[in-house]
C-alpha cells in the first residue's frame, strides 16, 4: 500500500491544481503534511479510491465498496482548491 492509500480521501487538501497540460494534474497535501503530485486514473485514500477528473477547481475522487446486500456501489467526493483571497 502507498502512503497516499492510508488516509481516508475526505482528508487531504488541494493545494494547487496545473491545467492546460496533456492532462490536468493536482497537489494533494495529506494530514502529515506530505504533498504528492496526481493525475486522473491514480489511487488514492484508503477505500479503493481512483481519481476520476481534475478540474480547475477540484479534483474527483470515486470509491468502490460492497453494501450489506453484496452489490457494488460508488460514490464521489469532490476535493475543492480554496478560493484565494
């Protein structure tokens, strides 16, 4: 398991997104304090969570879990760059 994968997603911070490249990419601090460098398709938190989009604004996160009757479910939570000041 990587460093990014041991926190649960609600946790980190955008502290900057670069647009306009191939693909957008994003800085994610984690509570440590750690910064990492992504991109749509990586892993991240600790619920098989994959980032599906990085906006402008926000980076996307989709995470896979099993409910009590077995079936596969999802859902999305969207991490937002503070607006500045």
């Amino acid at each position: 398991m990587l460093p990014i994968q041991s926190f649960e997603v609600t946790k980190f911070k955008v502290a900057g997104i670069i647009a306009g490249l191939r693909e957008n990419q994003a800085l994610v601090i984690d509570p440590n304090g750690k910064g990492y460098v992504v991109r749509a398709g990586m892993a991240i938190g600790n619920a098989n969570g994959r980032i599906s989009r990085i906006t402008s604004s926000s980076v996307e996160v989709v995470e896979r879990y099993r409910d009590g009757g077995g079936r596969t479910k999802s859902r999305t939570i969207v991490l937002t760059l503070p607006k500045k000041r």
